[in-house]
C-alpha cells in the first residue's frame, strides 16, 4: 500500500489529499473518504479513526482519497469555529475536487468510485452524493444533521435526496442521539421519496460512533465488525 499526501486548490485555496493506494497496477475501484469533524487543534493527521479507516479500505483492494475539508479555517481554530462556519457550498467544491484527483490516478478506475463517511462525515457523504451524479455508492455511518442546513443559501442536505445517481448504504445506532431513530426514518423517507436505492442497517446495543475502535465508550466490536462486512459487500457490488 502507498501513503502519500498531494495538495490540491479549491477556490485558490490549498487543500490536503490524503492518498492511500493499493498495491499493483490496477485498475482499481476508488473511494473518497469524508472525515468527520476535528477534535481539538489537529488536522487529518492527527485523525487516527480517519486514517486507519482508509488504511483498511485500502488494504482491501480500495483507492481512498481523503480531502482535509476543513482547510478554509487555520488548523489552529477551535473546532466550535469550524461547527458553527461549516458550509455545504465549500464542502461540494472540496468533494468534487478529491473526487476529481482520485479519478486522474494511474491505477485508478474512475467509473468505479463511491463516497464514505462516519459522523460528520456521513453526513458529507449524503451531501457529496447529492452534488456528484459520477458516484457509483454512498455509504453513510452514523451521519448526523442531514436535514438541517449549513451555510448560507444551502438547503438541508436531506432536502437534495432526490438529486442522488447511486445506491445508499447506511449504518445507524439504535441508541444514537444524533441521528436519533426518528432522524433515520426521515432519511430514509427522504431517499423513498426520491426513488433512490437504499438498505439500512439499524443496530441495537449501539450509540454513536461504534465504530471508533479509539473509544472506549462508543465503540461496539461485534456490531463495527458486521458493519465493515456489510460495507465491503456493498462497495464491491457497486464499484464493479
């Protein structure tokens, strides 16, 4: 597997990519990796979930790109800034543009690549796959705040379901808060309403983020283990 970081621009903006690329020629199938919002001063670095999450996606025969959305604000500030300035007409722009360097990739197949995303970034992953009619798979764990907005003149991201080109994973905790139970079933009303093709999977005995394996409070082994499983199954069926 290579590990690298290239540098895009957006806007005129610089942005991180970070690239994990399987072994051999391909062509292989492609995903881009929406990282959930920063804890504390950091970028994608210092984001251990985020990086071994497209290390093991990578490891499994993937091409992951991991744009650093969030490189509109100075590392240094505070996350509550980047929560509360979070704007979905920057985020498309960044999600096209890893998407776009991900696909240029020599051992890249462009037609094959689908979209992830765990907490914040599930939530991006509905917006990439809303914005992106060249997606071929959306996976969404745990994504939060669909069906409100962020950013001025954005609708909620819930509101663009119909937009979506691709199938629709998504993974869910039962004792999750945010998105709470009633938050999925509008989701997936949503992704009926816009004839989208979509499976869910609900887990009992699972809050948020069960799948960060860093957490001792959140993460539920079992549960995170049949999720990857599902996930893998659903990414090679559609990337295909």
């Amino acid at each position: 597997m290579q590990h690298r970081i290239d540098t895009v621009t957006v806007n005129d903006d610089p942005m991180e990519v970070f690239m994990y690329l399987p072994d051999g020629d391909g062509p292989h199938p492609g995903i881009v990796l929406a990282m959930h919002i920063p804890v504390g001063h950091t970028g994608i670095e210092n984001d251990t979930f985020t990086m071994k999450t497209a290390e093991r996606y990578a490891e499994n025969g993937f091409a992951v790109a991991v744009p650093f959305i969030f490189h509109w604000w100075p590392k240094s500030d505070d996350i509550q800034i980047k929560r509360d300035e979070f704007r979905d007409d920057w985020t498309k722009l960044d999600l096209q543009a890893g998407f776009d360097h991900l696909a240029a990739q020599d051992n890249v197949d462009g037609s094959r690549i689908g979209i992830v995303g765990h907490c914040w970034g599930g939530r991006v992953a509905w917006l990439g796959a809303c914005h992106n009619p060249d997606l071929k798979a959306c996976a969404v764990f745990y994504g939060g705040r669909v069906n409100q907005t962020m950013g001025p003149n954005t609708p909620p991201a819930i509101d663009l379901a119909g937009q979506m080109n691709c199938p629709v994973a998504g993974f869910f905790g039962n004792e999750d808060e945010t998105p709470s139970p009633a938050d999925v079933d509008e989701y997936e009303a949503a992704l009926k309403a816009g004839g989208v093709p979509y499976v869910f999977h609900r887990y009992d005995n699972a809050g948020h983020a069960f799948q960060s394996f860093n957490s001792e409070d959140y993460y539920r082994h079992d549960i995170s283990e049949d999720a990857w499983t599902k996930v893998c199954v659903f990414l090679n069926e559609n990337l295909v």
